[in-house]
C-alpha cells in the first residue's frame, strides 16, 4: 500500500499536519536535531542489548498489549490520520483496529515462527538453524496508512527481539506519536521503538550508521532507488515495499453489476491510495461495454464529502493538492492522445485536494496511464479477445506487485493466475491479513511482510551444529 516517501538530499524537511480537505495547516513540528539522532540510535542500541535476551514468551506479552491499545484507541487513531491524510473515518477506524490484528498474529504465532529448525546432518551430528535478532533497523514509512504500514514493520521484529528506529512521513506527524505514546504504554523498554522527525540527510546518515543492521522502506519507486543505494553502500540489509499498477482480470461474470461493485469499491478504497489497488481492470470483450458502464454510474453518483462525515456516496480528498494536481496531469496526457474519461477527471474547485473519481478507456502504451502507477481514484479499463491477449498485458508492467483474475470457471481463472509476474496473485478474490504474506517483484521491490515470512527478513538464520 505505497506512498510517496521523498528522501532526496536535503537539509529541511517540513513535519507539519496540513488537512487535505481544506487545505488548512493545522499543526507543525520541528525536524530533529543532530543530537536527536545520536540519541535515538544510542537508545536503540542499549535497548536491544536487553530486549533482545528477553524471553520471546515474555516479549510476546508487551506485543499483545500494543495489539490491545489499537483497539482501545481507535477513535483517537482515526480521527488523527482522518485530519492528516484524508481518510475516510471508517476505513482509519478499521485501518487502527486491523493493527491489532497484526500485532495479535506476531504475538501469537511468533514464538513457533522463530523456533528452532532442526535440520538432517547427512555427515552426522545435529544441526538446526536459529532465528537470532540482528539488532536496531530503520524503518521509513508511508503516509496513505499510517498505522498499517508500521504495524507490518514493527510488529515481527519486536518478537524477534529488534529494535526500531522509525521515521514517518512528513504529512503524518500526529499519527507517528499517537504510535509511540502506544509502544511506550503498553511496556516496551525505552529506545526499543523511537520516532524521529528525521531530515532526508538524517536518514541517509541513520542508515550508515554502524549500529544499524537493516532498513524498510514503503514508499515510491524513486525512494525505493534512492534508499536502497544508500543501503547497499553501507551493506545493508533492505526489504523495499514500492508501486504497483496491479492487474484485475474478469474473464466473465454471473452478475456483472456485482462485479463491477466489487471492482469499485476495491479501487476506491482509501480514494485510491493503495499500492496494490486494481490500477489496471482488464475486461473480456463480450462484457466490456456493460462492464465500463455499470463503473460509470457508480463513479457519476459520487459528490465530493469531509472524511471525517463518512456520507454514503461520497468521496474524500486525496492526501495533497500536488498529488490531485499530478494525477490530474496523467489523465490529461491521456485524454490529449486519445483515450477516453467517461465520467470524473476533473480536480474539485476550492482549497481542498479532490479529484473526482474517473473511468477512463482507451489508454494506450503512448500514453503516461500506461506505465505510471495512478495514485488515486482512477479505474482505468482494458478490452481484450482472449486469455493470452489478458496475460500479455497483465505482465506489460515495470511493476509486479500484485494480481487478480475472476471467472465463473476457477481452473480458467487459475491457470491465468499461474502466468502472473507479480508477488501475489490471486483467484476470485484478494488474499489478505495478517497471515498473508505482503510483497513484489519486479521495479515493485523485494522482500516480505506479514504471514510467517514477515518474521524471515531482519533475522540471522544462524546455523547452530553439535558433533557426535
């Protein structure tokens, strides 16, 4: 679920609450100093000497407490990230309370998940691999969910016995302390979890930092570059979590209203703003026509609304006036070579940062649509004549996030499914949850969250030996 994360060169970076409904600057904070950091990494450092000797059994009761407050406080927490980035209310409600679902998994099943692995010594003896803690990791997170993405980051590495320094988005100030009022309350050693207001050279500098064993990223395809250069100039380890243009393939529908609401609601969700949203629908001919306008009546009946309302029928801003702008541009290069907007397009009149919800047709590979991730409320619709035509352009994408085929005939829909280059793919539906593994390939990054591979990346897989 990408965002853009800027971590360009530069000495200033604004932390400041600015409401993308009405464009009003709400709240800002300083940056931190120099001293800050060194602070934060010293704290981190002498937290992991003793978290990482207690008990995993022991660690997993301060974790299935941080999964408890997220519930507790979730009316807090969505109210926060609803004024910072534009939620709509239910949705960073149920965003908060999904948190405590990902705590709760780690905290349950962790203890089995790092368990000793023995494995056969075919020359004799006894032989296991361990999954040991590496010690203070970096993570630089997202602004489009606040919570989620830090919950899928911290929740395994805290089990582990890591800990974490962690650097928001600049837009999600309030949220970032909301998160650590949390781990501090429910118990965690201090410098175990420490949020800093970090500058973009801060961060490179965190990174190089010898204390620091790893470093994840959700952000853009260009943080994704710049961060894992940073990386791997000071041998880093980096999980990379980036864009994605996902494809959603139907093959046919029994109804295809109802697939049409399910295919709308799936692109809508967060107005948008999710990486591994249904960016690309990819449609047979023999239902395409009925298809695009059933998502045309249901894109017209939407009206601009506050977040913060949750009106039925409505639609939120996106999380800045420059990204409602951007978007906006695509979609003018689109429609100035050719394609066309059957309902939507058009940025909202006022301060705030709304774009209306759009179904745009006809997007071809000369257009910016084509290849670039649409960060918003677009559903761009593709016609095709065949399964092969449909797997074709499935995988004509720099990006290999995630994918979806849906037919009435699942083994269609299946083999389909197979020939997806993504990191997950899927049939009828969209696997998710704690217990599902999170990740891509492709220019969509490396490494896994959540599921028991969330628990695989920052870890020494020592092997352990014992002779006859």
């Amino acid at each position: 679920m990408t965002a853009t994360t800027n971590t360009a060169s530069s000495t200033k970076t604004a932390y400041r609450v600015l409401n993308p409904a009405t464009g009003e600057v709400v709240e800002e904070f300083p940056t931190a100093t120099d001293a800050d950091i060194q602070d934060a990494l010293a704290a981190a450092q002498e937290a992991f000497q003793s978290w990482k000797d207690v008990p995993i059994t022991e660690r997993a009761k301060v974790v299935s407490r941080i999964a408890e407050l997220f519930t507790e406080r979730a009316d807090e927490l969505a109210a926060i990230i609803t004024e910072e980035m534009g939620k709509p209310i239910s949705e960073s409600k149920d965003e908060a309370e999904f948190c405590t679902d990902i705590f709760n998994y780690f905290a349950t099943e962790g203890p089995t998940l790092a368990a000793d692995q023995e494995i056969k010594a075919i020359g004799g003896g006894r032989a296991m691999i361990q999954k040991l803690p590496v010690g203070p990791l970096l993570g630089i997170m997202p602004w489009n969910y606040p919570y989620y993405q830090v919950a899928r980051f911290a929740a395994p590495n805290l089990m582990l016995g890591n800990t974490i320094i962690l650097k928001h988005a600049e837009n999600c100030p309030k949220s970032a302390l909301a998160i650590q009022k949390i781990m501090d309350d429910a118990g965690l050693p201090k410098g175990a979890y420490v949020n800093v207001f970090a500058t973009h050279d801060q961060v490179a500098e965190i990174i190089a930092d010898p204390r620091i064993q790893g470093v994840s990223l959700t952000g853009s395809e260009r943080a994704g570059a710049a961060i894992g250069e940073i990386a791997g100039r000071n041998l880093k380890k980096a999980v990379l979590e980036l864009g994605g243009s996902d494809p959603y393939v139907v093959l046919d529908a029994a109804d295809i209203k109802a697939a049409a609401d399910a295919a709308w609601a799936t692109r809508m969700e967060n107005t948008g703003q999710a990486c591994n949203s249904n960016k690309r629908m990819i449609v047979m001919e023999d239902i395409y026509d009925d298809f695009v306008a059933e998502l045309t009546e249901r894109a017209k009946n939407m009206k601009p609304g506050n977040p913060a309302e949750g009106t039925e029928n409505t639609f939120g801003p996106l999380s800045s006036r420059a990204a409602a702008e951007g978007l906006a541009e695509q979609l003018k290069d689109a429609v100035n070579k050719g394609a066309t907007v059957h309902a939507g397009g058009k940025l909202v009149d006022g301060p705030g940062s709304y774009l209306e919800p759009t179904v745009l047709t006809g997007v071809t590979k000369e257009m910016r649509a084509y290849k670039e991730e649409l960060f918003g409320p677009v559903a761009v619709v593709y016609k095709v004549s065949s399964d092969e035509e449909a797997i074709a352009l499935a995988n004509d994408t720099d990006y290999g996030l995630g994918g979806a085929v849906f037919s009435t005939d699942e083994e269609r829909a299946r083999k389909i499914a197979q020939r997806l280059e993504v990191g997950m793919a899927n049939v009828n539906g969209v696997g998710e949850g704690a217990d599902i593994p999170f990740g891509g390939v492709k220019r969509s990054g490396f490494g896994r969250e959540l599921g028991p591979l969330g628990m695989d990346e920052f870890v020494n897989k020592r092997l352990f030996y014992i002779a006859d």
